[in-house]
C-alpha cells in the first residue's frame, strides 16, 4: 500500500484491520457498564491477544471514550490514527435479553483515516459498519481494490439493520466487495438478512460464485459451517455458560484469521477446514464466558483445546 500522512505505519504487522472502534454500553438488569467495541476493533484485539502482530486502521474521538480504545495497546496492537481525529467516538448502546441476546442502537459516523500501512501485510480484515456506512465505505473498498491481489482479504459483514440503508442497498454493496475477498466470514442472521428466503447452503454458494474462496456460516448454539468450492463441513459448538453473546463472533473471526496465518487461505483439505473451524469454535465459546468482548489469550485457547479436543 502506499504510505500517505500519518502517526503510524503498521509496517510490522502480520494482519491489518480496517474499520471501526467504538464504546459498548451494555445495559442489562444489573445495571450499566462500559465496554471498547466495534467489530474490527475486537477482531484486532483478540488477534493480539493470540500474539499476532496485528495493526488496526480505525477514526477514534479525542474524547475519553477515545482513550478507552487504547486498551488495544495492552494486547499489543498498533493503532492507526491522525492528527485531525473527531470529536466524539462512537457508541454502540447494546440492551441485554435474559437469554443473553443483545439489541443495538448505535451512535456513529465513519470516516477512514488518511493513513494506510507502509507495507502489504499478510492478511487484511476489514467489515461490519465501515464496509456500508458512507464516507468511509468507498474508502475501504478503494483500500481493498489496491491490495486484493496482493494478500489474503477476510471480510465479516456483521449486519446492524438499523445503520443500513435498504436491504436491497446493502445486498448490492456486499455482493460487489466479494471478488474483492478472498474469506467471507458471516452469521446465519447475516445470511438471512442479505439473502432473505435462501438456505445458509445456497447463501454460501452465492458467495462463493461471486468469488470468495472460503465461506463460514455461524449459527451461534447450532455451531457453524464451512464452505469451499470443493468441501463443505459442518461443525458443533461448545457447551458454554453464557453471561452475554457480546463478541463472539469476533473472537471466533479472529481464531479464524489466526488459523489461516499457519495453514494459508486457498486449497485448504478438509482437515484444515475441520482445525480451523474447531479453534474458532473454542474461542467463541471461552468469550461467552465472561462479560463483554474479552477474547481469549493464545494460552487460554490452546489450554481449552487440550481440555476439549485433541490437540490441533
């Protein structure tokens, strides 16, 4: 990528994230309480804290919300900004269901930053509100345009209805990033919301069609499925003590991305299918385990697949 003005450069980083970090306020019958946020920002974090050098492309508020995103910096990553940052920081108000389930409100702009990193990293991540939400939606997809060819491109939609324009509007920009990608990671809500009326077996078909080479399917308590040109798998999820879903499936994105930095993105047999959906699967499961997005750390997930599953 070409270097432009900025504090940063990500020059290091194995995996950059694009997009946008916010503050979750989490309202539920004990009270409220504050969690750093956004999709790709806990897709950074939880990369991090599985120690891989991981950089995050992101527009922060100088505000003290701001100053809670920099937690990223405890985990290791490297924060993308500028100067000129806005003044406020983005807020996603998440009310919990006794079940565990959360409903958003969100209070956001996105802008993407004019700084990129000074070198093509090994994978680039990018999704949720910064791939649709204008200004900087056309931003990231002119980023993703540079680099497609050059490194493996993962991408979560992380569909929030309530900052999308038609369905018909967000289904033509996510069908026009896929030849862009080369891993679409989405949930079954995702699926049925871009693709009301299809099968999650035909919705991941479509994308692979389009161009991805790697399509996975979560479907929360009934596990997930694994999608290839050649193979499809499907998986069981954990038992898990759930105190909010919040994160994870972030946390399962980010065991995704780490999983592919060993076995790579194309070809893959379906063992490697089955030691990276498993992996994802345990990290999920450990996040669900506590409040907010708290992803496991490297000696978390390996110690809970020796605890559950053979060794991967």
């Amino acid at each position: 990528m070409n270097n432009v003005h900025g504090t940063r450069s990500g020059a290091g980083a194995d995996v950059v994230v694009v997009g946008e970090a916010l503050i979750d306020i989490v309202v539920s019958s004990r009270g409220t309480v504050e969690h750093p946020g956004g999709s790709p920002a806990n897709v950074a974090y939880g990369l991090g804290r599985l120690n891989v050098p991981t950089a995050l492309l992101t527009s922060i508020g100088d505000d003290h919300h701001g100053a809670a995103i920099e937690h990223l910096a405890s985990a290791g990553v490297e924060l993308l900004t500028t100067a000129g940052r806005p003044d406020r920081t983005a807020t996603a108000t998440a009310t919990l269901a006794p079940d565990g389930s959360a409903h958003y409100d969100f209070d956001i702009q996105w802008e993407l930053p004019a700084i990129a990193p000074v070198t093509v990293p090994k994978i680039l991540h990018t999704g949720s509100i910064a791939t649709f939400l204008e200004p900087g939606a056309s931003a990231v997809r002119e980023l993703l345009e540079q680099v497609h060819q050059r490194c493996v491109v993962t991408y979560d939609p992380n569909v929030r209805p309530a900052l999308l324009g038609s369905q018909t509007e967000a289904k033509t920009i996510f069908d026009g990033l896929i030849p862009l990608i080369e891993v679409v990671k989405l949930s079954d809500e995702d699926a049925r919301w871009l693709y009301p009326g299809w099968s999650l077996e035909d919705t991941s078909q479509r994308i692979l069609d389009l161009g991805a080479g790697l399509v996975v399917v979560t479907k929360g308590s009934d596990g997930s499925m694994l999608s290839t040109p050649g193979t499809r798998l499907l998986l069981p999820s954990l038992k898990s003590t759930v105190v909010d879903t919040i994160g994870a499936g972030d946390s399962y994105m980010s065991a995704l991305i780490y999983g592919l930095l060993l076995t790579g993105a194309v070809g893959l047999p379906q063992e490697a299918l089955e030691s990276l959906g498993r992996r994802a699967t345990k990290a999920a499961a450990i996040t669900v385990r506590r409040a907010g997005a708290t992803p496991p750390t490297s000696d978390e997930l390996l110690a809970d697949l020796v605890e559950h599953q053979p060794a991967i």
